[in-house]
C-alpha cells in the first residue's frame, strides 16, 4: 500500500500531480502515540527507480504524530487492522484535512471506515 497525491504541487524534484508517499518507519512510543516517517517521491516510478530519490514538499511532513484518540483509538485499531493500514489511513486524513487530494496508491478511494 501506498498514498498519491492528485494535486499539482511544486516538489523539490520539479512540479507533480503523482506525488508518492511509502512508509519508511513506524515508532510506537511509551505515551501510546505512533511516529511515522514516510517517503515522498515524484511518482511511484521515481520510487521503483531509485528509493534514494526523495524529495521535499513545503508544507508535507517527513513524520506524522498520530496520537491515541477517537472511537475507536489508533491502538485499538492496530489490534484489529494491520498497523501499515492504521498508519496510512491516518496520514490519508491529516493530509485530506490539509487540503490535498489523496488516494490509494493501488485502490483509488477514500480511507477504511472507523465506524
């Protein structure tokens, strides 16, 4: 799995509407809060090509805090889900709230319902 970006935006690499983000790292701390660094390419080819060729964007992070809230919390998911899924979901919508149009790198549609 994996996330686009359908939005035109300006990368340290040059302009993409195929921004391509894969998780490099999961943390989770002590405080029950999750770190995840992520890499962004151009597209997934510049991904495949050379996983070394990451670039920049102002205003995307290289690490996400997710914390343990809401019903039902970031640890209660990862009990039930795959952790990579929780974790992708969760950039997913802290990207979507910043105001970026993101997909499944594999599926297309919108993150896996919390009910």
């Amino acid at each position: 799995m994996a996330l686009v970006i359908k939005d035109e935006i300006a990368t340290s690499g040059g302009v993409t509407s195929k921004a391509f983000i894969n998780i490099q790292k999961i943390v989770i701390n002590t405080d029950q809060s999750i770190q995840v660094s992520i890499n962004l390419y151009l597209d997934q080819d510049a991904s495949i090509a050379n996983p070394a060729s990451t670039v920049i964007v102002n205003g995307i992070p290289k690490r996400f805090g997710i914390s343990n809230i809401g019903s039902p919390s970031t640890l209660d998911l990862i009990q039930t889900d795959p952790i990579y899924d929780v974790c992708y979901d969760e950039i997913k919508l802290i990207l979507t709230e910043k105001g970026y149009s993101v997909v499944d790198a594999d599926a297309g549609d919108g993150p896996r319902s919390r009910s």
